[in-house]
C-alpha cells in the first residue's frame, strides 16, 4: 500500500464557503466522500492510502500574529505530522493562499522560500519507506478574487489578488528546480462565493487531476 500525505490548508481541510464563525474561529466542513482528498482515495483505490492533513489558516512558515490559533506555521508542524503517518511514500503541499494575507505583507519571493523549506524539509527526511525520504508533489491553489465583506478586508487586500495570480509561475519554477511533480489548480476549480475555497462541484475535479498526477509517477 502506497501512503500519501495531503497536507494543505482550508481547501484541504474542506471548508464551506460563507460557513465563517468569527467568534470561533471556524467554519462547517464538507463530509467525508466530498471533500477532494477523500475523493482521491476513492478514486486510487485499495492500493493507496490517503491522509488528510488540512487546516484551516495554515501556511508555508509564518507564525501568524493572532495567537488564539496556534500551529499555523505549516513548516513547524511538518515534522510532526510526517512522523505521526510514518511511513510516507508522497508527500502532497497545497498551501500558500493564507501567506498572501495582509498580516504576513510577504513578497513572492518569500512565500515560494516557504514552500522551499517545507520541499527540503521532506528531501532531507527519512520519512519514506526504508526510511528514504518521500517524494513531493506541489499544487499551486487557485487564485483568489475579491468579494464585498468586511471578514473578507480584515486578510485580503488588492495585493494579495495580484500575488494569488502570480503565484503559480513561482511555484512552478521551484517544482523544475526541486523535481518534484506540480499541478496548478487554477485553470481546474471554482471559487465559490466567498473569493477563496473550493467550490463543492470542483472537490471531483481537483480529485481527478491529483489521481492521473500520482498514477504517473513511480512510487
């Protein structure tokens, strides 16, 4: 059985779109059998195990500044949670939509860095079978779009847009460099109405392109 790690952010997670609880700081969640990395399971079959590792508010490696959650630095818990699944045969990112946000202010530059980091943290790893390090697969979420909301302004600015939208070009140029397999999600998905997560009808989607990426690699 081949173990494949999806480890991302809200999109991963399966976050419904309009579902925000400010006071909690949560959302509600698409079930089981909807969400994509379920649907990748369905599709890969027996073969295959997937673990879902989404949370929502998670980036590449920034601390964020409000403390009341904790554990969003994707790179600081990496290690963790590769040890917790051991062993791993594919680790899959798709993060960067959060490091966009008006808090971090952070150039191109750095966030592709972040998703550098989180790459060698799994090249240098043992985290493999045999204790070889896994291999790596970056999806590049889609862009995001602005919508009129207050929740909306309090992360995303005009900026963030701009970056959203060149983010892809960057992380396809770190994926050549790093080798590892690559997907832009942009051109697959819908945004739902909030201008950030996935739309439901695109979970399958997302699923499908993920599964011919890792049926074609040799794990």
């Amino acid at each position: 059985m081949k173990n494949i790690l999806c480890y991302g952010d809200s999109n991963t997670w399966g976050n419904i779109a309009g579902t925000f609880n400010q006071e909690l700081m949560l959302h509600q969640r698409f079930p089981h059998g909807v969400r994509w990395p379920t649907v990748l399971q369905q599709i890969l079959g027996a073969e295959y195990y997937v673990i879902e590792a989404g949370l929502n508010g998670r980036n590449t490696s920034f601390d964020e500044v409000d403390t009341t959650r904790p554990s969003r630095n994707g790179l600081v818990t990496l290690p963790g949670i590769c040890e917790m699944h051991y062993p791993l045969d594919l680790v899959v990112f798709m993060l960067g939509t959060n490091d966009i946000k008006i808090q971090f202010n952070a150039s191109l530059e750095r966030i592709t860095q972040g998703m550098r980091q989180l790459v060698h943290c799994i090249k240098k790893s043992h985290f493999g079978p045999q204790f070889v390090a896994p291999q790596v697969m970056i999806i590049v979420p889609a862009p995001i779009f602005k919508i009129e909301s207050e929740i909306y302004d309090l992360f995303f600015n005009e900026e963030s847009i701009k970056k959203s939208q060149q983010l892809a070009s960057h992380y396809a140029q770190l994926a050549a460099e790093e080798q590892c397999s690559f997907l832009d999600a942009g051109p697959l998905v819908k945004i739902a109405g909030d201008g950030i997560h996935i739309a439901k009808e695109s979970q399958v989607i997302l699923a499908k392109a993920v599964a011919e990426k890792i049926l074609a690699m040799d794990l």
